[in-house]
C-alpha cells in the first residue's frame, strides 16, 4: 500500500514529481522552523510581555491613579496629568533642564565623535590603541566613580578651578553653581564620545575609496572632500547616531543623581526629567504622579525621533540612491 | 494453629523484610534530605538593614556576631550602605514585599501608614522589651497615634562641632554651653578670613539639616515646624526673621556663600572636614565618624539660644534632645519574638553597649550610658555631657511630622539655597514656601 500510494505521483511528469513531493516537505518544514524560532525566542518574549510589556500598560493604569506604593492606588482620572501642566513648577524646571540637556549635549556629542573618528581613520603606526584609548571614556562614563570625579574636577579645589586660577579667572565651584553644575554634566556626555565615534568610524570605511580618487583627479581639496563627499555619504551613520543620543540623553539620570546627591540640586540646575520621576515615585511616594510623567517622556521621545525620522528624506542620502 | 501462626507471621515477616528493606532504603536516601529540613527550621535567619558611616557599619556588625553566637543556628544577613537612596530603596523592599525584618527607617511616616512596620506595645508591656531606663520624653517622640512603633537606637541632638585649633590660633574662647545667637554670629565673624569661614550654613544640599534647625529657633517660641494636625507650624514673620539671620551672616562672611556649602555631600565633605569653616551644625550622634576625619580636635556644643538675645529671640530653651536613629521591626517579621529580643539586645545588654560605644549617639537606656561613658574618645565625652545639658534644659512638648515631612524638609533646602545663590528676594522665597508647602501637605 505504501509503495502503491507513492507510486500515485510517478503518473505525473518528473517536474510535477519534484512538485509534489516538495509541497508536503515544505509545508513541514517552515512550521518546525517557527516552532525552534519560538523556542529560542521565547526567553527573550517572556521577558518582554512580563518584565516590559506588562509593567508599562500597569503603569499606564497607574499614571490616573493616586498610588504611593504601599497601598492600593485610587483612581483619580487626569488629575495627575492636569497638576503636572498646571500646578508644579518643579515640573517645568525639569523640563527647561532636560531640554537644554539634550539640546546642547547631544550635538556637541556627535561632532566631537566625528572630529575623532576622522583623526583616527588614519594608517599611522599604532592606531588601533588610539582607538582604545579613545574609547575608554564611554565605558567609564555612566559609572558612579566618574561622577564622583567629576565632582572633584570641577569642585571648589577641582583641577578646572586651579587651572582658570592660573590663567586669572578666579573662579567658584562649578558642580556646586546653579549656573555652571548641568554645563559640567554636558561636558561629561560630550566626554563619552566613544560609541558613536566607533560607529562613525564604520561608516568612514565603508566609503569607496575611488569617490575620494575620481574628486582628487577633478581638483577637490581636502575640505571639498569633507564636505561634498565624507559629510553626504555618512548621513546615514549621523542618523543612527542621532536618534540613538536624543534616546539617550532624554534619559539621561546617573551622573546627575550622583552629583546632586539625588536631589537635582543646587537649586534644581540639574533636576533631570529621570531624576524627578525618581524622587516623586521612590523619595517622595508619588507613583502614580512618576508614572504619568513617565508616559510625558515616551511621547515626547516619540515624538522627536519621529521629527529626526521625518527630516531624515530631506538630508539622509542612501547608498542604492545615489 | 501456632505453627501456623507462626508460618504467617514468618510469612508476614518475610514480606515485611522485603518491604521494609524498600522502605528503610528509601528513608536512608532521604534521611539526609529531612535532617536538612529539620536542620533549616532550627536556623533561623534575620535581615537587618541601617545606614552609616564605616565606624557604625564595623560596630553594628560586630554586634550581629554577637547576638548570633547568644543565639546557635541563627543567621543574620546585614543589608547596609550610606544614608543617599537608604530609605528610598527600603520603601521600594516593602512595596515588594521584600523588606528586612530589623531596621532603621529615616522616614517611617508612610510606611506606618499603611501598617508595615509592628506596634511593639505588647513586648514592651510583656517585658521583651526593656524601655524601663530609656528617656520617657524621647518615647514619646516616637509614638504615632499612641502606639510605640519604634525605640531609641541612641539620643542626639542638634549641635555643633568646634575645631578647637582654629579657636585656639584665633585666641577665641570655646564658648559656654548655654551661648546665645548673639554670640554665635559674633564668635562666626570673629573666625573668618577670606577664604575661611568662621561657620558653616544652616542648610546643605544633602542630610536632614534647614527644617530641623528652624525647629530649634520655633521652640523658643513654642512652635513647632508642623501644627498636630499636619500644617505648617509656623508664620512667614519666623520664617524671614531667620532667613535673614542666615542671610546677613553669609553677607559678612560668617558663613560660607552657596556655592561652597553645595559641595557638602555628607559630612565627610563638610567645611569642617575640608578645611573651610570652624564651627558646623549636625546631629551629634556622628562625634566618632566625623573626629576620625580630621586631625584638629573637635568638641561639641549645643545649638546657641535666643533666651537673652537679640538675634532670634525666644523666651524659652529651644534645643532638644531626639532619637538619633530608631529600630523597628518589619509587622511581616519571621521571628517577631526574636526581632524583638534583638532590639532588646540593643538597647539593654551591656555587652553589646561596650561594642556600639556611641556609634548611634548616646545609649538610649541611662544605665547602659552610664556603663560605657569611661570607654569612649573625648568627642564622644564632649558630645555626652552636651546632650545631657540639653536634656536637661529642653522644654516639654513635641509634635511629631506628618508623612511628607521630609518633603517639606526637602522645599526648605531649596528655598535656604534660592536665597543663598540670590535667585530670589527673602520676601519672594518666604511666600513660595508657603505655597508650595500647602499644596505638598494637601
């Protein structure tokens, strides 16, 4: 019976045999596949829905609630959203810095990383531990002992201030001054340049290396190089760079909380948007308040990687287009 | 008939052999496995949690050892760190269900609230509990809605610590304990010289200082800093008044200007540890910690009053004496009874006393004091007899802080700095206080 039921395909042509006996084969074949690819990412699934995904819808629910942790949260509708916009200076203040943050650091990141990652796309003997180097920052900098020493190179007796005293500026505490402490912090996201430098570095070796020899034969300088060939076929990279540092530096939280020992202070300079979330949930018991803010920042995160998205057909050229 | 029993019972006997073969095979595999269990109900474990400084951390875990050997098969893991993000931390282990059996609390206010912590009522009425020589008004202090929630793991009080070497090369007396402000803001101007600060600030950026000061000055008057039914307890007429005290010291460089007293993180980068002002307002209880920073000899004098003085004037003694820290135990306990016999050990053995010295403050029980005081530095000696002045001349009466306390602490640090950095007038900063304090307290 079995040889009779496959002798029932040899009817057909050889290419309808290959056919059919394909089609069962086939139609086996992906769902195993699905059933290992679930497998293998389920660890990774179920830490999504349980540990991601269900924390984030509850906090949704939480941000109308009135919860403080340690017992059941009462449902208050807008009230959370109303007081933020309404009635909490503290509210706005941690935006101004926030905004200012992000809108100084992230930039002067990105240039700076490039400045670099064209020094050191260079054949000079030894490049690759320049490019270690270079690069040690970013795995220090979100630490808690770089933030501890920043606190001391810009303190009162810090390194900065003795320096500016040589050249004459006699000058504070940076870290402790209300107009100086979120520059300090600037400077030391700018100090972690190393990430989006390696990231820039790809990019500048992927660039043909004719383009440059066809530019060079047509009489282009150095700086019509940068500007007519470097600049346009990295967009791309500055666009994965950018919208990874406006993420990035929206949730900015450690250094500050570090420096201002997990006040925002002095007097609210470095009260980032993360760092009041913080203190109204674990510090002050407000989790409802914390979560509402918490889903302010998602949208307003959204909404600016849209923008950079959006913005990005006008100045992002893509190698196939070219 | 009784070889047939006999037979049945070999019979029987036989089957049971096999049986009981099996069965004693079993039980010998899992023997090990139940001694383990039996082994694991005897030990008990217990989580302690505080926050301090290294001397404290090196104390309180010699003590753990010896409670541990007065108890055979018990395990106490320490949870321990410095006091930034202590109570923060603590409060998330108790909405997760996860938090110490023994602890000290910074803010037990909310955590009451909502029934977390034990009433030890019944263990001190059973005896468990020891509170027979401990300071019936410090009690007091910690009792919320007339239940004892917590003891005393050691008295303070407001106070400041002197660096006797810059008094003694500024040919400056040591002043007495019953100084008045006048004096201080006099002694303060008398210490500085550019650069150096004959004090430092009544706020910081970081600790519990501004609001709890401020109290010192409201008792004066009979004032508090909360009214018993959670408001403000006091008017914008004190709240200028010192603001301005404040104000007009940091204009003649008594005490230090916003910027250098932002940099305290904790009283191991206070000015007095940096070198940048002689006198420095804290709790006592940390005279140890803070004389192992510094080379200078300290000593310690109480808050100045405003009894017979213009500045800040009061007609009646304004500083107090307080717990410098209390032990409460978790309400989802393990072992209640042998959390509580932990906090008696803390506070009534003699043994564990010569170990803790003064690492918390002043014993809390008097016997216990008594016993130690011979052993201790002369900071500690120092900050003994100071407490002991101030309990002696403390008036009665306490109101305890609402639950959002600590953030109204928290608005009094920002308004001390908006007027330190001159981000705003004193008139301005005083009515925003009292905004924003409303809408915190509800």
């Amino acid at each position: 019976m079995a040889i009779g039921h496959s002798s029932e395909s040899p009817t057909a042509t050889g290419l309808s045999l290959s056919r059919a006996g394909a089609r069962p084969k086939r139609a086996r074949k992906p769902l195993s596949d699905n059933a290992y690819g679930y497998l293998f990412l389920a660890p990774w699934l179920i830490g999504l829905l349980v540990f991601l995904a269900g924390p984030t819808l509850v906090s949704l629910y939480l941000s109308f609630t009135d919860f403080n942790l340690l017992q059941p949260p009462k449902w208050v509708g807008a009230q959370n959203y109303i007081t933020l916009f309404t009635r909490d200076p503290r509210y706005m203040q941690a935006l101004r810095v926030t905004f200012t943050y992000v809108f100084t650091a992230a930039p002067l990141n990105l240039i700076f990383a490039l400045l670099l990652a064209l020094l050191l796309n260079s054949r000079i003997r030894g490049i690759g531990f320049y490019r270690a180097v270079y690069y040690i920052p970013s795995l220090l900098g979100g630490s808690v002992a770089i933030a501890i020493l920043w606190q001391q190179i810009f303190g009162l007796d810090g390194v900065v201030s003795q320096i500016l005293g040589f050249f004459g500026v006699h000058g504070s505490s940076w870290v402790s001054s209300p107009k100086q402490a979120l520059w300090t912090l600037v400077i030391l996201h700018v100090w972690q340049f190393g990430s989006a430098m390696i990231i820039f570095l790809a990019g500048l070796k992927q660039i043909p290396g004719e383009l440059y020899e066809a530019a060079t034969i047509d009489g282009a300088g150095k700086v019509h190089r940068f500007w007519f060939i470097t600049l346009p076929m990295l967009t791309p990279v500055i666009f994965f760079n950018l919208v990874l540092q406006i993420i990035n530096s929206f949730q900015a939280f450690t250094p500050a909380f570090i420096i201002s020992g997990g006040k925002g202070g002095p007097l609210d300079s470095t009260l980032f948007y993360t760092l009041y979330v913080y203190i109204q949930g674990f510090t002050n018991f407000r989790m409802g308040y914390a979560s509402a803010m918490g889903w302010i920042l998602l949208i307003i995160i959204g909404v600016f990687t849209a923008l950079a998205f959006l913005s990005s057909k006008y100045w992002v050229h893509y190698d196939d287009a070219r | 008939m009784a070889k047939q029993e006999d037979l049945e019972a070999a019979g029987s006997a036989r089957r049971l052999t096999r049986r009981t073969i099996l069965v004693g095979a079993g039980a010998l595999a899992v023997s090990p496995l139940l001694s383990g269990v039996s082994f694991a109900q005897d030990a008990t474990t217990m989580r302690l949690s505080w926050w301090g400084s290294d001397d404290r951390h090196k104390k309180t875990l010699a003590l753990i050892q010896l409670f541990q050997s007065k108890h055979p098969g018990l395990t106490i893991t320490p949870e321990y760190g410095g006091f930034v993000g202590y109570q923060d931390k603590l409060s998330t282990q108790f909405a997760g269900g996860n938090a110490p059996d023994v602890m000290q609390v910074a803010e037990p206010g909310p955590l009451i609230a909502s029934g977390r912590l034990l009433a030890l009522d019944d263990y001190i009425a059973a005896g468990t509990i020891d509170v027979s020589n401990a300071s019936k008004s410090v009690l007091e202090t910690a009792k919320v809605n007339g239940k004892q929630y917590s003891v005393p793991w050691g008295l303070a009080c407001g106070c400041y610590f002197l660096d006797n070497q810059v008094f003694e090369d500024a040919k400056v007396d040591i002043p007495d304990y019953g100084w008045t402000w006048d004096e201080y803001a006099k002694v303060a101007k008398s210490l500085s010289k550019p650069g150096f600060y004959g004090s430092a600030d009544i706020w910081a950026a970081a600790g519990t200082r501004s609001l709890a000061a401020l109290e010192v000055f409201l008792r004066e008057r009979q004032k508090y800093a909360f009214t018993p039914e959670g408001k403000i307890g006091f008017g914008p007429d004190e709240l200028t008044e010192w603001f301005t005290f404040w104000d007009e010291l940091r204009k003649a460089g008594a005490v230090p200007p916003g910027e250098v007293t932002a940099l305290e993180t904790g009283f191991e980068t206070s000015p007095i540890i940096t070198g940048k002002a002689a006198m420095y307002p804290i709790n006592s209880s940390i005279a140890s910690s803070l004389q192992g920073l510094t080379k200078h000899k300290l000593t310690v004098a109480p808050f100045p009053t405003g009894v017979g003085s213009t500045a800040l004037k009061g007609d009646q003694y304004g500083a107090f004496v307080n717990s410098s820290m209390q032990i409460y135990i978790n309400v989802d306990a393990k072992d209640k009874d042998l959390a509580a016999a932990f906090v008696n050990f803390v506070l009534n053995d003699p043994e564990a006393a010569k170990i803790q010295l003064m690492a918390r403050g002043v014993p809390a029980s008097s016997k216990i004091a008594e016993l130690v005081t011979p052993n201790i530095s002369p900071v500690e000696q120092s900050m003994v007899a100071t407490v002991k002045y101030v309990a002696d001349h403390a008036s009665p009466g306490f109101v305890p802080w609402p639950k959002q306390g600590s953030e109204v602490q928290d608005l009094m640090q920002r308004s001390h700095q908006a007027v330190a950095f001159e981000q705003a007038s004193i008139a301005d900063t005083v009515s925003q206080f009292f905004d924003q304090a409303g809408q915190i307290l509800g």
